[in-house]
C-alpha cells in the first residue's frame, strides 16, 4: 500500500508534468507576428508610435512606413569623431541646404570635415549622382537630425547599402576635432 501511494506521488511529481511539457510543444507555433508601420523616419517623437496598418502619421502627416524596412544605423554624436577617424572611406553626406553647408546660414552649426553636401529636397531626383557610393559606408546628417533620416532611408530604399545616421546632427556636436 504504502509503496503504491509512493509510485502516484512520482507519478504526480514527475511523469505528469513531462508529459504537459511534451503537449505544450506539439501545439501548433503562435502565429507570426503581423506587419507593424511607424511614421516615415523624420526624427520627431511620432517616429516612436507603432500602428497597425499603413497609412499616414497623426502627427505630422507622413506617410507610415513598413517598420521593417527601417534598416539604417545610428551614430551618436559623441562618438562620431572617432567613428570617422577609425572609417576613413565613409562617406559624409550633409543634407542640408548649399547655405547652411557653406555655413551662410543663422544660425551656423558648421559642418563636418570632407563632406559633401546633397541637400535633401534635390536627393530624390539626384540619386543617380551618388551611384558609385552604393556599396561604401554612407553617414548622413543635418542640424538635428530631422532632415537626415529621411535621406538615411530613402538611400537604404534605393540599393545603398551601408548608411548611418548622426543622432541629434550638427546642432549637438561638442566635439570639434572633425569639424571643418
Ligand atoms: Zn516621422
Ligand atoms: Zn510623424
């Protein structure tokens, strides 16, 4: 008697919960997880809110974008002269306008060291001059990083492969030592 209230114990312990164990894995996988869309990236706090279907931001009336498709990388502006010093072949993309690049502008954020300027409203129609730099490393910037992500992905959408963003652009650069 004793020894079968011993062998139901073992069975309650041990074998019954190995075989829920055993059930749970043979239930079918839960469903993928379905699409998720954000505002185009623009660098405003919208860009943060998730949404279910596509359409345009609440907010700021750009249009959402597959959340998937947001692929490029950040750089902080801290780090970005050393980042340049250990990547010498980057690529840096200002996209602002020609004056705010020659530094005609107020107020004057300056720029980076060897840079080129594309401003971003001519981008689209200009893509075709930056064709060579496909498969190079692209860092894209601005003042504050409202223009740049945008352009950072518009060129991850056209074939370049390798493209970064500087957070918060050139209005938060403390450091100078890249700076033209
Ligand atoms: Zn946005
Ligand atoms: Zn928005």
């Amino acid at each position: 008697m004793k020894r079968s209230i011993y062998i139901i114990t073992l069975y309650i312990l041990f074998i019954l919960p190995a075989c829920n164990t055993t059930t749970s894995q043979q239930q079918p996988a839960k469903p993928i997880a379905t699409d998720s869309y954000q505002c185009m990236p623009c660098g405003s706090s919208c860009d943060k809110e998730e949404y279910k279907t596509a359409g345009e931001c609440t907010h700021c009336k750009m249009p959402l974008v597959n959340k998937s498709t947001i692929n490029f990388k950040t750089i902080e502006s801290g780090a970005i002269c050393n980042y340049i010093a250990a990547h010498p072949n980057a690529v840096l993309l200002d996209v602002r306008t020609k004056e705010e690049f020659d530094g005609k502008a107020t107020p004057n954020f300056g720029t980076l060291k060897n840079a080129i300027n594309l401003p971003i409203q001519e981008l689209e129609n200009k893509l075709e001059t930056l064709k060579t730099l496909k498969d190079k490393e692209i860092i894209v910037y601005c003042s504050h990083s409202h223009r740049s992500p945008r352009a950072a992905y518009m060129l991850m959408q056209n074939g370049f492969s390798n493209v970064s963003n500087l957070a918060g652009g050139m209005s938060v650069m403390q450091d100078s030592t890249c700076k033209k």
